[in-house]
C-alpha cells in the first residue's frame, strides 16, 4: 500500500455498502469496526500471522458476526453458517466497492479471533469473521487464473454437463475468436 491517506468519505461509502449487503432473513446481525490508529493496525497484523504488509494500508475494517441474532430466527444452522455467510456477502461488497473507487483492497481470514477481539474490545457476544485491509494500492499483482466456466457449472445434476456452454449460454462470438 502507498503511504497515502483515504478520505473518509471513501471509507463511508464502502461501509455503506457492506450495511446495504443481503442478510439470511434480513437480520443484519454484523457490525463493523473501522481502525485507522497505527498501533492497533499493526497489532492486528501481527496477529494475523505476521501479514506486516497490512500494516501500511491506512485502514482496516474487521467485519464481525453477532451470531445469536441469527441463532434466535434460524438455529444452530444460523449461528455456525448465516452469520458467516452474511459477513461473507459484506466482505464482497465492501471489496467490490473499494475496487471501484480505484483503493486497494485484500480479504483476510487468518487471524487469531480470541486476541484480536481484546485488541479491539470486541464483545464477548461477537465474533471477527474477515478484516479488510484497505489502501491505495502500491503495486498492480497479475490476476489470479480462474477455472473456465464448463469446470464449475453442471446442468440439473452433479456431473451433468453440456456439450458446449458458450453455445449454450448464448455466447455465439466465442466460436468466432
């Protein structure tokens, strides 16, 4: 990340985004921590297994689960898999957002929860789920290789396949390249 400071209205807008993100039954059970202070950025890289790179990002948003409001409308399904799946959908929002205001931006999951929660004084009841490094960024990395479309998609049934999924999906210019 460069040195550079992102303005705050920036910041909103990719919190915003995350706020509007979908949630099972629309219980939004997240919260949203916003640190821009170097010592705890720093701490919090550490204790992510060492990811020292994250402390240059000028803020990082640690997005966090409040899972018996899930629990509450959808049991044991909704504390252990909706509350991670409605963060998921913020995180992707929040990035999507960072990238097309022209920030730098990284999903990061490895952490060690139990100490990050005192760093930040996370209530007992909450649990961190992603942390958002966001920044402009200070290099341009090569776009990872994806799985082609006909490796990911099957039709009505596991392994059912289709002879030719651009033809299928309408993407006739394909033939053509």
């Amino acid at each position: 990340f460069k040195k550079v400071k992102v303005d705050w209205e920036k910041i909103g807008t990719i919190l915003e985004a995350g706020r509007a993100s979908p949630s099972c039954g629309n219980v939004q059970n997240w919260m949203f921590i916003a640190v821009d202070d170097e010592a705890k950025r720093k701490k919090i890289a550490e204790l992510c297994f060492q990811q020292y790179w994250m402390a240059d990002a000028p803020i990082h948003i640690v997005i966090c689960s409040k899972p018996q409001e899930a629990q509450r409308h959808y049991g044991i399904r909704g504390e252990r898999l909706y509350s991670v799946q409605n963060c998921a959908a913020v995180a992707e929002n929040m990035l999507l957002m960072a990238h097309a205001q022209g920030l730098g931006a990284c999903w990061v999951g490895a952490f060690e929860e139990d100490r990050i929660k005192d760093v930040l004084g996370i209530v007992k009841e909450a649990r961190p789920q992603i942390i958002i490094p966001i920044g402009y960024a200070d290099e341009e990395p090569a776009i990872p290789s994806k799985y082609k479309l006909d490796n990911v998609v099957y039709l009505n049934k596991w392994w059912g396949r289709v002879k030719d999924i651009n033809v299928f999906f309408g993407y006739h210019s394909a033939k053509f390249q």
